[in-house]
C-alpha cells in the first residue's frame, strides 16, 4: 500500500481499549534522537489519551535500535508490564549495515514476546531518508509512537 498521501496514524479512538489500570513499558533508541523523541512523544500522550496513569508508564532509553530488544527483556525482568513499545529509527546508509540492524532488531522483537508471553511491539522506523523519518514521526505521515501505542492497548487487551 502505498503512503504518499496518508496519514497512517488516523484512528478511530472509540475502537481502543481503555489502558486504565494496566502497567506500560517503552523503550527508547538515543540514536537518531529527533525523531525518536517525536515517536515517545507520540506514544506517551496516546497511552494518557487511553487512561493509562503516568506513573505507569517506566521509559528506558537504550543506545541504539540494536539494543531494543534487550531493553525490553529487561524492562519485563524488573517490572509487571502490560506490553512494551520499542521506538527507534534506522535510517539507510551507504552499507548493508542498515539490513542486519533492521533484521536483528525485528528478530529480537519477536523473540523477546514470545519467551516472555507479553506483547513487545515493533516501533522501528526503517526509513531511505531522513526527511521520510520525519514524516512519519509527527510528520506528514502520522507519528508511529501513536500507531505502537494503539498497538499496544489492542494486544494489552488481548
């Protein structure tokens, strides 16, 4: 599908779950800090949208997009979460290197919720460019931290 003209970040917010009452983790990416600040900002005020109390919302922020997945294992070790939402930006560069992070990350992810029986949700922007990230950090594509923040709710609710 193709999003040159779609904000994909349009909800209808009757459609999802109150967070009321349930305990939310995000883990955060520093690299590539402009936009994913935009993405937690995104995700944290859809969460409070939804009734999730801000004290149940525990950030950790990691290095990098490779280091999600184990942020969000340790989140789950240290405290009981609802669901974990991974916000981080990879950007194409002039080596594979791109590939493998975008792979290992999306691997990690998956292997995370499933040992861990919690939902973990793939918030990693893969983008060509820049201007693309930004775009779909608050941008005119929507914000992805909202779209991982429905997510979320949704698989919370579960």
């Amino acid at each position: 599908m193709s999003t040159v003209l779609k904000n994909l970040s349009l909800y209808n917010i009757d459609e999802v779950p109150s967070g009321e009452n349930r305990i939310f983790g995000i883990v955060v990416s520093e690299w590539n800090a402009e936009i994913t600040n935009a993405l937690l900002e995104g995700a944290v005020e859809t969460l409070k949208l939804k009734d999730v109390d801000e004290k149940d919302i525990h950030i950790q922020y990691v290095p990098g997009s490779f280091e999600l997945p184990f942020g969000a294992s340790s989140l789950l070790e240290k405290k009981k979460i609802s669901a974990v939402l991974c916000l981080g930006c990879v950007i194409q560069g002039e080596t594979r290197h791109f590939d493998f992070i975008c792979d290992a990350v999306a691997n990690g992810i998956m292997q995370v919720s499933l040992k861990k029986e919690i939902p973990v949700i793939f918030g990693l922007l893969t983008t060509n460019t820049l201007e693309q990230a930004q775009d779909r950090s608050g941008g005119k594509h929507g914000n992805k931290g909202i779209e991982a923040a429905i997510t979320a709710l949704k698989m919370a609710d579960l």
